[in-house]
C-alpha cells in the first residue's frame, strides 16, 4: 500500500507540474498577446506679443507704438531730449495651456550707447514684474490668467546728459527701441532680483 500511494502522490505531482506549466504558458501567451496604446496629448503653446504670434523658430520685429508723457514742445510724432515715453506691450498666451516665464530685455542707452532713449521702469497692473537686470523685466503669466492678454507698459525718458551730440534723424538704428522678448514654461522655480 505504501508503495502505491507513493506513486499516487508522485503520480499527482507530476500533474500538478504539467497542469502548472500549461497554465503558465498560456497565461504568458496571453499577455504578450495584450498591446496598449497610450496618447499624451501636448500642451498649446501659442503666443502673441503686441497681436504679432511669436512662436516660430525664426525671430521678427514687432512694431511698437509709443505715447508720450510730455510733448507739449515737440511735434506730434516726435522725441527729442527731456521727452519721456511709454511703450505698451501687450502678451497674449490665450491658446496656451500652460504656465509662462517671460522676460524683456531692453536694448537702451545704457547697453547701447549711440541710443537716445533710456528704460526708466516697466510697470503692469495685470501681473507682478521683477527687475532681473539692468534692463531687463521678467514676469510670470500662470495657467489661470493665460486666458487674458496682459500689458506691460515700458518707460523710457531721453535723458539729457549736457553733452553735445549731433542727433542724426537720418540714423534709424539710434531711435529704435529693442526689446528681447523670451518665454518658456514656467515651472515654479525662483526668480532673483537684480540687485544692481
């Protein structure tokens, strides 16, 4: 009886074994036969500045228009020393689904020394903006408010130093205002005033 038993049990192991590796090969064939497709759909990225889109890969001028806080001496359409001005520019991220680090980098007087115009202040009652160089803004346009153009309005005075120069009306490059306009998402990292 001993014996017999014995080769009941080896009996019934060595189909617990086959039935255990039958089932493991077709659970295994099973799952490779499962496929899965995943779609990320991306964020918009979409920005215009003064209604001019500025996604492309390419930088473009952009045209700015400017009103003058006391032209009572000059013509109208016309800058000359002691004249302070205000650039309106106005980011429009409305199709972008994400949050926005941007910042302006003006090219004036004190980076380019044959300008006229000096950037005095940058302002905006629709964000907070932080002076992170000499002549450089930066503000943050978060997810909620990307659904709202925003402006930041420019200050620049043509400050007369008492030197004599010849002021060149035939000299475009010298009363041109440029600004580096930069943006990227916007991660939450800290951004550090410029302490100068």
């Amino acid at each position: 009886m001993k014996n017999g038993t014995r080769k009941i049990l080896i009996l019934l192991l060595l189909v617990l074994c086959f039935g255990y590796i039958i089932v493991r090969a077709a659970q295994a064939a099973y799952e490779s036969m499962l496929t899965t497709k995943v779609n990320n759909k991306l964020a918009g990225w979409v920005i215009k500045v003064n209604n001019n889109l500025i996604t492309q890969t390419e930088s473009s001028s952009i045209d700015l228009n400017y009103t003058t806080n006391n032209n009572s001496s000059f013509r109208s359409g016309k800058v000359g020393p002691g004249n302070t001005l205000t650039y309106p520019v106005t980011i429009d991220a409305t199709g972008t689904e994400v949050a926005i680090k941007f910042s302006l980098q003006v090219n004036d007087k004190t980076v380019i020394p044959e300008k006229y115009l000096t950037l005095t202040g940058a302002s905006s009652t629709d964000i907070t903006l932080i002076r992170t160089g000499a002549t450089e803004y930066t503000g943050v346009i978060n997810k909620t408010q990307t659904g709202t153009p925003i402006t930041v309005n420019l200050d620049f005075e043509w400050i007369d130093d008492g030197s004599l120069v010849e002021y060149k009306d035939d000299d475009p490059d010298a009363s041109k205002v440029e600004i580096d306009f930069n943006a990227i998402q916007y991660r939450g990292e800290t951004i550090t005033a410029y302490n100068g």
